[in-house]
C-alpha cells in the first residue's frame, strides 16, 4: 500500500490490547495505521481490513516515533505499549502536535504526565492516561457515583475475574499483572500514602456474577492518586485499591514469580543478557486459548459516606465473534470510544486529564452498552 494519511495512529498494535483497540476502530470504519514489532500478530487484521498499514516500530527510537505521527496524517495517537514507555510516547505526541491517550501506569509516571497540562492547554492538545478497564470505565463510575455526595469517607475499586474453563490464560500485559503482584501496593489510608505488601491485604470477596474469590491491594495502579484528588474537596480519607483473581490463575502467577520468571533485571545465557520477563512474555503470546473459554469480568466501585454507600459495577462477559480477546475487551474497547470522542470533538478540552476529570459520562455508558458492558448502580442497570 502506497502512503496514505489515517485517522488513527495505534502504538503497540501487535499486543492483546493494540489489536483489540484496531480491530473496534476498524469496525466503526475509521482508518488505522498499525504501529509495533510483531507483524505477523496482525496479519489477519491487515488482509481483511483494507483501511491499514503496518510499519514497524520499536520505542527505544524516540526519532522514528515523531517521524511516524508526522508522516501518517492522523491528529490522535492510541499507545497501548506497556505502561514504562507512556511518558516518552506523550512527549513525542506533544511535540508532534496531536492529540494522544494510553492505557495508565504507576503513579510516578502518571503525575509526569499530568504535570503535562499546561503544555497541553498552551499547544491545545488533548491527553488522557489511564483509559481502559480499571484505570479506565472505574474512573468514569467514579465521577458518576462522586456527584451524589456532599461528603466521601471511603473509596474502594479494583476488578474480580472468572472463566468456565479453568485454564490459565494469559491476563491483559503479563508484565503489568506480575507488577501488581510484587510491586508495594499504595493505599490511602486517614488521608496518608501508606505502602504495604499485596498478600498481606489478601481477603476473600464477593462480586456480582463472579462469586467469592481472593482479592488485594496492587500497585502499578494510579487510581488511588488520580481518584483521591478527585474526591479530596468532599473530604475523602481512605482510598484503596483490589485485584482479584480466581484460583487457577493466581496460582499460575505466583508460579512464574516463585521460579524467577518474573524479574526484569538482566541474566546473562550463552553469551546474551536478557530479561526473564521478556523472555516469559515472548512464550506466553504463543499460549492457545481453550476452545470453548470464556470470561467474566466485574469491574467495581464502592463509595461511602457515614449516611450512604453506592456499589457501582460494570460486567463484562466474552462477546460472540471476539472469543479471542476473551475480557480484554473492557480495556481496549473503551480506549477505542475515547479517541472516537477526541476525533469527533466530544472531548475537546484542550490540557492533561485522568479519565474522571474529562469523559463526558452518558455518552461514554451508552457506547459500553452498545459493546455488551452493562453498568449497574447497587444492583440496578443504569446504560
């Protein structure tokens, strides 16, 4: 295909989410041009959908990401590479010149990003980090559930998971799943930032259409930074976040972390350093998924106050004809509605945004319905 300008530019679009993000861009008939280092992951999107290219790109050329956006046309950027790479990724968007989301990191690097309004609002450009599932449609039930109190005590999130075959399948990024497992969890606690160790949280919850299973608090997630601010005029005290994992999974996870699987600091093999992380991730992406598996996914959202408490929840089944992308696609899709938003100038406030300070929230719920994602506030359905 000769050179052609496209409406969306989408980094990382040969891993799970990059290609869940693609593919509903695709079905909504916009034009994508595919950016990362596995092509032959794409292949099938880039023979059926005739509006797409594909050009190779690995983030360690800062050059070659600037040159790309410019060359290609497209004023939003989608970067769905792991979290480590979104500040690099956002200052090449910033001094291309378009606007850009991802997919959220820590909180260090969240606050980098967020440091980045004013650039923005001076070159009127849009960024939204943290757009996805949980950080994503959790803080969008956040802004919702938030407008019903005059004063918030506790603030809760976190995500619980199931399938009917209990094989382990690989989870969303297996390096950000591995991270939340070893990383020291920030939690807010009497207003504090408290760091404490995953498992020693560890309980046992029940979520709608999920069951009881073990959940704790995580790092790696910016929620309990970006939702504190949001709720610190209402008088907010605790803020926590939870994962919650069934048994055959968990397990799996704890296995490559125990065998050293899980780390990121170089080994030397025959002559080569590389990192065992990166080494497990290459053999996971050839992991077949059961025939027949499916998923359940419940994102969740507690809110309290002395005199009242909202449960909010969106619930996320397997959809028919993306059996592959199995749950993931509460954290691709949404991604693919808010750049639909940026490009159609529903979102247009120019400046640095967590996703509760900017996604315009009915019109985001109605798009999740239309993707099979109901939202339900304590109990009852509400998109």
């Amino acid at each position: 295909m000769g050179k052609m300008e496209f409406d969306f530019v989408v980094i990382g679009a040969t891993g799970m989410q990059g290609r869940i993000v693609v593919r509903d861009l695709l079905e909504h008939d916009y034009s994508v041009l595919l950016c990362g280092r596995d092509k032959k992951r794409v292949e099938h999107i880039l023979s059926v959908y005739k509006k797409t290219d594909f050009v190779y790109l690995d983030l360690n050329d800062k050059r070659k990401i600037h040159k790309i956006i410019r060359k290609y046309g497209s004023n939003v950027v989608i970067n769905c590479a792991e979290g480590d790479w979104n500040l690099s990724v956002l200052d090449s968007c910033i001094e291309a010149g378009v606007h850009s989301i991802d997919l959220g990191s820590d909180i260090d690097m969240t606050k980098e990003q967020l440091s980045r309004d004013k650039i923005m609002k001076e070159k009127n450009l849009i960024h939204i980090t943290g757009y996805g599932s949980v950080p994503g449609i959790g803080n969008v039930m956040l802004n919702y559930a938030a407008e019903k109190f005059e004063n918030i005590d506790d603030v809760e999130v976190g995500f619980a998971w199931d399938s009917n075959i209990k094989k382990f399948v690989v989870p969303f990024s297996i390096q950000s799943i591995i991270e939340e497992f070893v990383s020291p969890a920030p939690i807010v606690s009497e207003g504090n930032v408290v760091k404490i160790k995953p498992f020693d949280s560890l309980i046992k919850c029940y979520h709608r259409a999920i069951g009881r299973e073990n959940q704790f608090n995580v790092g790696h997630h910016p929620e309990t930074f970006t939702m504190y601010n949001y709720c610190k005029n209402k008088g907010v005290k605790n803020v926590k976040f939870y994962a919650g994992f069934p048994d055959h999974s968990y397990n799996a996870i704890n296995t490559f972390i125990e065998s050293g699987l899980g780390n990121k600091d170089e080994i030397e093999y025959k002559g080569n350093k590389i990192k065992p992380i990166e080494y497990l991730t290459e053999i996971l992406k050839d992991l077949k998924i059961p025939e027949g598996y499916k998923e359940t996914e419940n994102l969740w959202l507690t809110v309290k106050s002395k005199k009242k408490k909202i449960i909010m929840e969106c619930v996320v089944q397997t959809m028919k004809g993306w059996e592959d992308a199995t749950c993931n696609i509460d954290t691709g899709m949404p991604a693919s509605i808010i750049a639909q938003m940026i490009k159609k100038e529903i979102i247009k406030m120019p400046g640095s945004y967590a996703p509760e300070n900017i996604v315009p929230i009915i019109p985001f719920f109605k798009e999740l319905k239309k993707r099979g994602m109901l939202i339900y506030e304590n109990g009852r359905a509400i998109n």
